[in-house]
C-alpha cells in the first residue's frame, strides 16, 4: 500500500510575510525514499524576471516536511528553508519558511482522487460522450 502523505506530484502554493505581497506558486515534486527533489516556478512579484524559478530539495518524515528551495534566476540565487507538516490525505501542506532575517508562513495544496472516484469520472463522460 502506498503512503497517502507521498509529497510526488503537482502542488498549488501560496506564501507570504517577510515584509514583501503574498505570492503564488507551482510545486512539481518527487518523493523516493522520503527523499524531496523537484522545481517550483512562481510569478515575480518583483518585476526582475519574467517567472521565478526554483530548485526543490528536502525529506518527508512522516508529517514532517522540510525542504530548500533554490533559486537559479539571474537576479534571484538565494535560498530558503521551508518547514511544515503534511495532512493525513496527503492534500494540504502548511509550516513556516526563512532566510537571512526573513520569514513567513506557506500553504501548498493538491487533488487527490482514489480509483473509484475516477472511475465513476470517466464513466460520466463516457455517458456524456456517446
């Protein structure tokens, strides 16, 4: 049986404090392991560079999330340590970030759906579609 906390997949996230606006992202990640590894791109709310981009490493331990995220733009080449705690479903994480003398909260969410509720979705269309 899988783990329903595994962290792989698409995540929507939000952040804010620090003294700047809150701010989206996009959280595309990989779990072996507990292992994180993945991308985050988010708009820049700067103005400096078209779209933000991230590298993404860390571990699950159980509830525990904790990850860097690292900047690989032009302007932007910091890092910044997220650590927070995943729900039981595997659908919402939410915990604090920092850097230097920053810091603020974040939120990440997902979809999760279980075989039969696919299996019903498909089914309604294949009604619709014929």
């Amino acid at each position: 049986m899988s783990d329903p906390r595994d962290l792989g997949g698409t995540w929507y996230g939000r952040y804010e404090g620090g003294g700047s606006r809150p701010n989206s992202f996009i959280a595309r990640l990989t779990e072996r392991g507990g292992q994180l590894s993945g991308t985050i791109s988010e708009p820049d709310d700067l103005g400096l560079e078209p779209v933000r981009r991230a590298a993404v490493s860390g571990r699950r331990d159980g509830a525990a999330v904790t990850f860097v995220k690292q900047y690989d733009g032009e302007v932007l080449v910091h890092a910044v340590d997220y650590r927070g705690t995943v729900d039981s479903r595997g659908t919402v994480v939410r915990g604090d970030w920092s850097f230097a003398t920053y810091a603020g909260s974040f939120t990440m969410t997902r979809e999760r759906f279980d075989a039969d509720e696919l299996t019903e979705a498909v089914g309604d269309e294949a009604e619709v579609a014929r």
